[in-house]
C-alpha cells in the first residue's frame, strides 16, 4: 500500500533553512506528481509545493515563492522541500502527498506530516 | 488567488441525520473541485473529486454536486465516524487553495 513518511523537521530560529523529506513507497513515484500541504497548529490546511512527476514543472503557493523549493530524486522515490528564510508564520505541520495521476491535483495520499516549529 | 470560503463553520448534528455543507469559490473553478476529511491527530482523506466522484474506498453515504462557484457536500446519515472537520479545495487555477473547514460535531 501507499506510504510516505516524512522526515526532517524540528525548531528553527526565524531566517533560519530547513529541509524536509518524504520516502515514498507502495507505487510508482515516478509516475506520479506530489505535493506539500502545510497546517498551522489549531488552523486549515494550505497548499504549498506541487512537482511534477519527472520534476520539470513546480508551482508554489504565494507566500513561500521564493523562500522554499521543491524537489525530487527518483531513483531514490524521495521528495524533498528546502525552506529558507523561515518565518514565525512558518510554524506548521508539513504534509506530503501523492497526486491522483500525473497532475490531477487531487491529493489522494498523505503522510503522517513532521512538525516545524519556528521560533527564537 | 480563488478564495474558497466554507459554511457553516461548524455544524452539530445527530448520528443518523443528513449533513449538508457548503463551499463557495470567488470565481469559478468549473467542476475542478475536491472535498476532504480530516479526523483530530490523523492526515486528511481524499473523499471527492470533480465535484462529485467518491475516491476509492469512499462510502456510497458521502455525495458531492456543485459547479462553477456552489459547491455542496452530502453526509446523507451521519455515522459516529463522520463526526471530523471537513476541507473543499480548488484544483481549476495556480495555486491551488483551501477553504477553511467545517466542523462536524455531535449534537
């Protein structure tokens, strides 16, 4: 069955870097776009990264363009989110997730999420 | 930005009775539309898709329709395990956005 397992989060002073990871199993990674989701203790969900599934096209929610970066490394069915520049609004639970198809843009698996916390 | 704005934000109701939510989008999204679940410590659950299609593994109980801007999620009875909070989200236009959730508690 479909896992991903996040890694990689923690505190993280404010202008800080951080990069978090996500180990895919149970499908084909190569085959499918994914995405991070962000969510802020007690508040909704935000969309933050999308990657297409042979890594030449990113979008990126208005707020981390430019500050974060998303990435893959196939051979290793791992996705990665550098974030820079970190800011206390930063503070969330990160989820990965597994597009439908190739760029459906439905999220239809998700990690457990890794905690980020920004904070001096 | 399409902005996605959920009502009510919290809706209390019985185990066995019909829920109905809303999510309106500020422009339309066609029919490029999905609704999730999400249940307090876990991820969420893809439960809709194209405004109307149970993802895999959905029960026949959850029912989407809408398109354009008006958007409805069904619960045609609800079940102890439906009591959660519940996220519409758009998928017609960069970037991609959340409504703000409905609360699902028992009444």
């Amino acid at each position: 069955q479909v896992q991903l397992v996040e890694s990689g989060g923690g505190e993280v002073q404010p202008g800080g870097s951080l990069r978090l990871s996500c180990a895919a199993s149970g499908f084909t990674f190569t085959s499918y776009a994914m995405h991070w989701v962000r969510q802020a203790p007690g508040k909704g969900l935000e969309w933050v990264a999308f990657i297409q599934s042979d890594g030449t096209v990113r979008h990126y929610g208005d707020s981390m363009e430019g500050r974060f970066t998303i990435s893959r490394d196939n051979s290793q069915n791992t996705l990665y989110l550098h974030m820079s520049g970190l800011l206390s609004e930063d503070t969330a639970m990160y989820y990965c997730a597994k597009d439908l198809g190739v760029a459906w843009l439905m999220l239809d698996h998700w990690g457990q999420g890794v905690m980020v916390t920004v904070s001096s | 930005e399409r902005v996605m704005t959920q009502s009510p934000a919290t809706l209390s109701a019985s185990p066995g009775e019909r829920a109905t939510l809303s999510c309106r989008a500020s422009q339309s999204v066609n029919t490029n539309f999905a609704w999730y679940q999400q249940k307090p410590g876990q991820a969420p659950r893809l439960l809709i898709y194209g405004a109307s299609t149970r993802a895999t593994g959905i029960p026949a109980r959850f029912s989407g329709s809408g398109a354009g801007t008006e958007f409805t999620l069904t619960i045609s009875s609800l079940q102890s395990e439906d009591f959660a909070v519940y996220y519409c989200q758009q998928y017609n236009n960069w970037p991609l956005t959340f409504g703000g959730g409905t609360k699902v508690e028992i009444k």
